[in-house]
C-alpha cells in the first residue's frame, strides 16, 4: 500500500500557500492509496516567549483560533475524496518540554478528531532562549552549536529530546510516529556535523524506545532536498536497522505544496 503519511496545508505559514485540495490530487494522480494531512499545531504563548530569534514566531504554525476550522476543512476532504484515495486527518505535534500540560489539553480537545500524527521535535534551547533547530543554517551555528559547544554535544542535546518525547505521557491521543528523527542533520554539511560513534549509539537508542513504546517512524524524505543535508531523516542505515527491529516504517513526503509530494519516495523501498 502506498502511503504519504506526512504533508502539510495552506495553513501552514511557511509552506508554500498551496491548496490542500491540489496536493490530494496530485497524491491521487501519483496512485498514492492513503494520504495523511498532518499540519504543524499551534504554538502556545507561553512557549513563543521564550523562543528566538522573533522573526520566526509567526512563520511556525496556524494559531489556535485557526484549529477548529483546519479539523473541519480537512475531515470534509476526507468524505469528498473517500472513493479516491484514504485521506487521514491529525496534526505534526510539536514536543515542547516545559509546555506539556498545554499539549495535553490540546490532545484532549482535538485528539478525538484525529485518525494520525507525529510526534516531532522542532526546538532546542540556545543562546537567549529556545530556538529553531531547522530555521537557517548560520542562526542554528550560532544560536545552538556553539551554545552547546560542539557541533556532536548540539547533535546529542537534539537526541535527548527525542528520547524524552518518547517516553513522555501525553495521555490517550499521544502520536504514536516519531517525526524526522534526525532533523539536527538538516544542515549537515554546513555545520559538518559527522555521524560518530557515540551518535549512531544514540540512534539506535531511539529505535529501541520506538521499538519498546510500539511508535512508528516516519521516513522522512525532505531531507534529500535541502541543500546542506542530502539524505533521508533518519539515514538509510537507521532505516535499515529499524526495519530489523520491525518498526513500523511510514514514508513521508513532508510536502508544503503541491511539487513535494511523493519526492524520493523511490529511494526509500518501503513497499
Ligand atoms: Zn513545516
Ligand atoms: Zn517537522
């Protein structure tokens, strides 16, 4: 069965402003079976406070007063294309330490709307206060790998995170797929960031939670497409030990428009 289970909407303010309607298309003209919208949920106040640089607070997901009409929107589109294509409905959740008790009242409020999601980490704290690890290669330079000191002591805080994540208790609607696993890589050759022992130790880490708390993986395929990465979130050979595992593996586009979806899906062998 041929699955997108990661992609984004025009609710997103920093995708491409694309129709969610077109992207479904385009899933059904690619012979896609199921097609899960999963757009970032909003980011509470109390955690805009404390993020940097400010520049990118409004760029990260809908607010919350945007919420009840994406869950609508999105559910008719399931019924409209029921005969096409499976359309699954659910958010990106953001795994934010210090905001649990928000993410738990959110889930409350909107996990029952749900049929998927992921689980994903975004931020890091930094220099000033929490930041983007994925906004731009020289703020996270500056504002992360040389807040931690080195650019493996940035990559380990980032899977230390995750790890959390995973075991943290969120109640019942908790997403049950661990988003870009591997996100800190996405400027790679920029920050020259190595895979070293110590971080495929860490990795395989994070699969055996995965393995142990029965979450998926999302295989994540933007990462091909960013300049400074070139390969896949987590790397094929993450891949290939989680599938030992038999972890369930779940392509993801993490498509922001319409050009994105199915991108290197033929380079990830999941079918
Ligand atoms: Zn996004
Ligand atoms: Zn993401």
């Amino acid at each position: 069965m041929k699955i997108d289970g990661h992609t984004h909407t025009h609710y997103c303010p920093h995708g491409s402003g694309d129709n969610v309607e077109l992207m479904i298309q385009k899933a059904i003209e690619l012979d896609f079976d199921e097609y899960h919208i999963t757009e970032h949920s909003p980011i509470p106040s109390s955690f805009k406070s404390r993020l940097q640089p400010m520049e990118v607070i409004d760029t990260l997901a809908m607010n919350e007063r945007e919420v009840d009409g994406y869950v609508k929107e999105m559910i008719a589109l399931k019924g409209k294309y029921k005969d096409r294509i499976t359309v699954k409905v659910g958010f990106e959740l953001d795994y934010l330490p210090m905001d649990t008790e928000w993410t738990k009242h959110f889930l409350h409020e909107y996990g029952k709307y749900c049929d998927t999601g992921l689980l994903s980490v975004h931020f890091l704290e930094g220099l000033d206060g929490w930041r983007c690890i994925d906004y731009q290669a020289e703020d996270t330079l500056d504002g992360l790998v040389n807040y931690y000191g080195r650019v493996e002591d940035f990559q380990l805080a980032y899977y230390e995170i995750v790890k959390q994540s995973i075991l943290v208790d969120l109640g019942q609607y908790k997403p049950k797929r661990i988003g870009h696993m591997t996100l800190c890589n996405k400027f790679k050759q920029f920050l020259q960031c190595e895979e070293t022992k110590v971080i495929k130790e860490n990795q395989i880490d994070i699969l055996h939670l995965i393995k142990q708390e029965q979450y998926e993986l999302d295989v994540n395929t933007a990462g091909l497409f960013k300049p400074y990465c070139g390969e896949t979130y987590p790397p094929i050979d993450v891949i290939e030990y989680a599938r030992q595992l038999r972890i369930p593996l779940v392509y993801g586009s993490d498509s922001h428009g319409v050009k994105d979806i199915g991108r290197g899906y033929e380079m990830v062998n999941l079918v």
